[in-house]
C-alpha cells in the first residue's frame, strides 16, 4: 500500500536522523513520525517527520553540525579552485 510505503519511509528517516544526532550526543525527545498524513503536490500523501522541540542549547549544537556539515561539502571544491586559480597564476608568470 502507497500509504504504508510513505510511513516507512518517514519512519526510516526519523530513525537516521535519531541516530546521528545521537552520535553527536543531542537528544530530541520529540522527533518521531507526523501521525497525520499530509497531501504534498506531485507527491500525494505523505507522512511528515517531527522534529519537535528541543532547547535552545540543542538548537545551537544542531546548527554548528549543520555547518560543519556544509563547510565539509564546499571543502573539495574550494581546493580544487584554489588549485586552479594557482596554476592560472604560474601559467600567467611564465608568459
């Protein structure tokens, strides 16, 4: 059933996000499934994952992974353009 395949997907997703806040040692009491199904265009029924409330301690702790979490991601490829714009400048010596 489409319903229950949307349940355990959002369940799934509740479940590894549980998980890596917790091997990051934050707790979210509240994150769990929406039991309400929710009607998303193009998508049709869809189950939403509670995030709940949490203290602003945890809020701040969530944030700074969030941005370590993005900063990782820009890593290659602002080396990469480092190492670009380096050899652009050795080629414009050597002219």
């Amino acid at each position: 059933m489409i319903a229950e395949g949307r349940r355990a997907n959002a369940r799934c997703a509740a479940e590894r996000l549980r998980g890596l806040l917790g091997q990051a040692g934050i707790v979210s009491p509240g994150l769990g499934v929406e039991p309400c199904v929710w009607e998303q265009p193009g998508e049709g029924a869809v189950r939403a994952v509670e995030l709940g409330q949490v203290l602003p301690e945890v809020a701040h702790l969530i944030a700074d992974l969030l941005e370590d979490g993005l900063q990782a991601r820009r890593a290659p490829l602002r080396d990469r353009l480092s190492e670009v714009n380096a050899r652009t400048r050795r080629r414009g010596e050597l002219l």
